[in-house]
C-alpha cells in the first residue's frame, strides 16, 4: 500500500505530539529509576545505622509482696523466711584464697 500525501500531512501533524508522548515514558522511567535508588539507600542506612533498644512503657507490673498478718497466714510465711535468712547469714563461708589467682591454662 502506497503512502499518499495526505498520510504524510496527518503524520507530520502529529510528530510534536509523538515527541511530547516519548519524552513523558522517558521521564516517568527515570523518576522511577530514582526513586528506586533512593530506596536503595534509606535501605542501607537503616541496615548500618546503630538502634538503642527501647524501654517497655507497658508491660507486666512488678509483684509486690504483702507484709502483716492476715487471713492466709501471711504472718506465719513471715516468721519463716525470717528464720531462714537467720540460718542463711549463719553458713557463710569465705575463702581466703578465693579470686587471688588466675588459671590461664585453659
């Protein structure tokens, strides 16, 4: 099929339009490209970068031990942990040579 003069007319009307088309897909892609990259490198930073570990705001409440003596014989509990840190203090042994010298012997 031959080009006739007026395929050629219609063609050259549309070449600024052809150009204006191309040149946005090559933008497009080199904005993606870019964003692609800077991705990239948030990615490494975050990898590289030192992260102090955060303290819990939340969590499970410390256990708080009842003191006096109530219905569930708390009382008596009391007495006994008192007479075995009584004993405990009592079996203390200390070793004079203990920590003064170092095997390195391995």
């Amino acid at each position: 099929m031959p080009i006739r003069p007026i395929d050629l007319q219609t063609l050259l009307m549309q070449l600024s339009q052809v150009g204006r088309d191309q040149a946005a897909e090559k933008d497009a892609a080199l904005r993606a490209s870019m964003q692609t990259a800077a991705d990239q490198v948030k990615k490494v930073e975050q990898k590289e970068a030192i992260h102090e570990p955060e303290e819990p705001d939340t969590g499970p409440q410390a256990i708080k031990d009842r003191q006096g003596g109530g219905p569930g014989g708390s009382g008596r509990k009391r007495e006994e942990a008192e007479a075995a840190a009584a004993q405990g203090e009592e079996e203390v042994i200390k070793d004079p040579s203990l920590g003064n010298s170092i095997d390195i012997s391995g």
